[in-house]
C-alpha cells in the first residue's frame, strides 16, 4: 500500500492550488481523525493512522474545482489519488460524504473516521452534527428530496459517532484540545 507522507500531501494541494480556507477546514479535519484514531488504536482497534492521515488531510482534492464545474468532488478526488497511484487513500477520499457500507466491519475502519471526522469540522471550527447538518441542509439541500436524502445521511451518521465513540474515553462534544492540538498537521 502507497500513502503519502506529510510532505507528499501537502504538495499534492500545493499543485491543485488549494485555497488556504480549504486547507485549513482539512487540516482540522485530519487532526479530528488523528484523534480519533489515536484513541481508537489504544482502545485495540486495528486502524492505519497513516492511511487516515492522508485521507483527511487530502479528502478535498478536488473541491475547489468542483464550485465551477458542478463535480462530485469526493467522487473525482477519489479518482484523482487513484490515478496518482494511492488507491487506498482514493478509495477513503471518494468515500468522506457518503461510506459505500455503513458499519460493514465489526469495528470502525479508516474510512468511517475520516467521513464521521468532516462532519464534525465546520469551515476550520469543531462543532456538534446539529450544527454542521442544519448548514449542509442550508447550504446544499435544494429540493425536498435532497433533505430527505441528506437526513438519513445525517441519522446514520449520528449511529456511527455512536459507535466510534463507544470505545473512546471522551465525549464527542468534548475532543480533547491538548490532543487535538498535537494532532493538526502543520
């Protein structure tokens, strides 16, 4: 399995001209998933660290482009690292909106933490899964199928903070700042 390093990632935004607001909301993404992560793997669970890492940091690839061409960015970010020769990485990516299979492990895997992860960042602040829904839906639910659609995301999302934070020792409106601070790449 190929994953870029920090270096790597961050050059790979370099390329795409990432814009520093969307940089930084995937900075703090990836240091919620770090988090996450780092507790999950002390709680026993089997997780590459590195493999969220760069899923988080890199989950917007393809989201500045996407405001002029209408793109599924997680779909062509996914590809996008596909086609770079991360694959796994990709494959997390394409997956940061909407998982392929909720709850298909009998653990939480990577790819449920850096999609849970991006709920929780607002622009490049933590908030509850209140709030980020009520400005999902504002921002991007146009029809009333869309709401709908965009509300069995969110409940299936309110059971996947569920399960993750089953094995952590800390409330999910309380992340740890000392640990999230640590954890933000720089």
């Amino acid at each position: 399995m190929l994953i870029p390093l920090q270096n790597e990632c961050f050059r790979l935004l370099k390329k795409v001209e990432m814009p520093d607001h969307i940089r930084n909301h995937s900075r703090w993404v990836c240091g919620v998933a770090l988090v996450l992560t780092d507790g999950l793997i002390s709680a026993g669970i089997d997780i590459n660290r590195k493999l969220v890492f760069a899923s988080a940091l890199l989950h917007d690839i393809t989201k500045p482009r996407s405001f002029e061409t209408g793109e599924n960015h997680a779909q062509t970010g996914g590809d996008y690292l596909t086609d770079l020769g991360f694959p796994e990485v990709g494959d997390i990516v394409r997956q940061h909106v909407t998982l392929d299979h909720y709850f298909a492990a009998e653990t939480p895997d990577e790819a449920e933490v850096v999609n849970y992860a991006d709920k929780r960042v607002l622009h490049d602040r933590i908030v509850p899964l209140d709030d980020r829904m009520a400005y999902i839906l504002n921002r991007y639910a146009k029809t009333r199928k869309h709401q709908e659609l965009l509300q069995t995301l969110w409940d299936r999302t309110r059971v996947l903070e569920k399960r993750i934070f089953s094995y952590l020792d800390f409330h999910p409106d309380i992340i740890p700042p000392g640990l999230l601070e640590a954890a933000l790449p720089s």
